[in-house]
C-alpha cells in the first residue's frame, strides 16, 4: 500500500474514460483518499457517480478558470484533510474550431484560452495546492508529444502543451525546497472526451498502432500506474520531467 495514509487531490474527471479517473484508480487502489472537483452542473453527476465507487472520496465544484472558485475550492479541501500529499492535474481545453484547419488561423480569443486553461490552470492549482502540502509533496499534470512536433490539427493544443511542459519545470525549481515536485506524463493518444475536439484522433490513434514499437494504443491504466509511482515515495527523486507513456512512439523517427 504505497500511498497509504496519504490524500490526492484530483482534477479533470469527466467521466469513467478520463485520465485523471484511471490515476484515481491507480492510487486509490494504493491506500490514498481522494477528492475530486467537477467543473459544472452538467458533469457532477459523472463525477459523483464515479466518486461514490471510491472510499471517504468527495468531490466539489471547482472552475479551474476562475481564481476565486480555486480558492474556495481548496478552502473547503482544507476542511476535509489537514494536509495534501498529491496534485492530479488532467486540464486542457481549446475551442474546437481551433482544432481544425491550419494553425496560422489560431484567433488571439482562441490562443488565449488554450493557454489559460491548459497551462496556467497547472500554476493557479498549484500555488493553491502548495500550502497544505505541509510535509512535501507531488504534482503530476498530463502533456502529449504534439508539445514537441508538428500534430496536423492539433494546433494551439500542441503550443499549449508546450508552455505547460515549461511550466513543469519552473514550478519544480520554486517548489524543490519545499520538497514539492512537479512532473508531466506525455501519453499516447487515447480517445477520452477532451481528446474527441480534436480533428482526427480515430486515425491518430491508428497510427499509432501501427507505428509504436509495441504495436498497440496507449491504455489509461499505464498512465494510471505511472502516476502512481510519481506521486509515491518511488518517485521521491524525480522532479521537473516529462515522462512518456506512449508505448514508444516518442523514439521514433519515422
């Protein structure tokens, strides 16, 4: 039980299919309590559905876009547990008009969302988080190689996951002191309902297939367990990574 005694907070569950509820998965079945936040009306019965399969879980609602609603977020997260061990960020979101087309096109309206909510979000959430990580802690967000290379129509995703990946590494240098790392996991392409905005996912998943040296998708369940190991005591010297679970494709040059 690796995370025994230990409290997560997760953010970005939509439904069963999220990330972010493979890694609750993954940790909950290591001994850690979780609370979850919802983003609206229209996703809290998913999420507190989900939740409920969970034990001495919560969930509460939360707009990772609004700087207020993060603070009486983490207000009422206070309430329920006297110290956080670990911050589950799975947020990302551009208009899907963006996500089509070419990125020259990208509307400064358009840019300025994806970068709020796909990276800065990781920063507001965490400055929240960090001060009831009282006795250190552990931050993991979730990235995608289109931050690196060209994705066709993965446009002002791809520059936002790239600010993300940056601020990963600014984060883990102002947190280190206080022993709180902060960590990326770069997945395959899966197709979870943020990813269907995106043009093309089915063939992107197919791709990657038949290209990857395992010759197979990326399931939600690795990258569970590859927070798992982040956010636990195994991971204690890692900080300010991007860590690729993604069945090999990244190694690929064509």
């Amino acid at each position: 039980m690796l995370l025994a005694g230990k409290t997560g907070l997760v953010i970005g569950v939509a439904n069963k299919h999220s990330i972010a509820w493979a890694i609750a998965q993954s940790t909950a079945s290591q001994g850690a309590r979780l609370l979850f936040n919802y983003q609206n009306d229209r996703l809290r019965e998913n999420v507190e559905e989900l939740v409920a399969t969970l034990p001495d879980s919560k969930a509460f609602p939360c707009d990772a876009a609004d700087d207020a609603q993060i603070e009486s977020f983490m207000d009422r997260v206070g309430k329920e547990a006297d110290r956080l061990d670990f911050l589950i960020h799975s947020i990302a979101f551009a208009p899907r008009e963006e996500l089509t087309g070419q990125f020259v096109n990208t509307t400064r309206k358009g840019f300025a969302t994806a970068l709020d909510v796909s990276a800065y979000s990781l920063v507001a959430l965490t400055r929240a988080a960090a001060r009831l990580m009282t006795d250190g802690g552990s931050v993991v967000t979730l990235t995608y190689l289109g931050a690196e290379r060209v994705v066709p129509h993965y446009n002002v995703m791809g520059v936002a996951k790239a600010a993300l990946e940056a601020t990963v590494r600014y984060l883990a240098h102002d947190l280190g002191p206080r022993n709180i790392r902060v960590n990326a996991i770069s997945a395959g392409p899966i197709k979870t309902l943020a990813a269907r905005g995106v043009s093309g996912i089915s063939k992107m998943v197919d791709h990657h297939k038949d290209f990857a040296p395992l010759r197979r998708a990326t399931e939600q369940g690795e990258v569970g367990d590859t927070a798992l190991f982040l956010v636990s005591s195994l991971g204690r010297g890692i900080t300010g990574e991007v860590i690729y679970v993604d069945c090999g494709y990244s190694i690929m040059g064509i």
